[in-house]
C-alpha cells in the first residue's frame, strides 16, 4: 500500500514537463487574446478615420454635395421580389 501511495504522490508531482505544459497553455491563450485586443483596435482605428474623414469632407464641402457622392458610390441593390402567389396589398 505504502509502495502505491509512493508511486501515486511521484505520478501527481509537478515536474519541469508537466509545470511548462501549464505554462504553455497560459502564454498561447494570453498570446491570442492580445491579439484579439489588436485586432480590435486595428478596426476601431479604421473606424474612427472614416469617421473623421467624412466629417472633414462635410466641414469642407457640405452635407449636401457628400451625402450626394455616398449615394452615388453605393451599388443598386436588387428590388424585393415577392412569390408569384402573394398578391401586393394583400
């Protein structure tokens, strides 16, 4: 008995391995959330000039000639079709 409470002390012991397998761990999911934090920033950042950009455009030119190129730059999008049994107004 003394000889598996021996063994079984030794198998749970924290050895270098065991301990730079826990480590290991910890450091490639801090080492993604970082990542996360820049991806999030690099979007924020992207956001944020658009933002001034544009509101630098309105400053300068005026709400209506923007608002104009915006509308123009947008692609036309496809009317809504209904299914051929529903009836508008209905």
């Amino acid at each position: 008995m003394l000889e598996w409470l021996r063994r079984w002390a030794l198998s749970h012991a924290p050895t270098p391995e065991k301990e730079a397998e826990k480590a290991l761990y910890e450091a490639r999911l801090a080492l993604y959330r970082a990542e996360q934090r820049v991806r999030d920033a690099l979007i924020y950042a992207e956001y944020y000039r658009e933002r001034v950009s544009f509101l630098q455009r309105v400053k300068d030119e005026g709400i209506e000639n923007v608002a104009d190129m915006r509308t123009m730059r947008q692609s036309p999008q496809p009317a809504l079709r209904l299914h051929p049994k529903v009836a508008p107004g209905e």
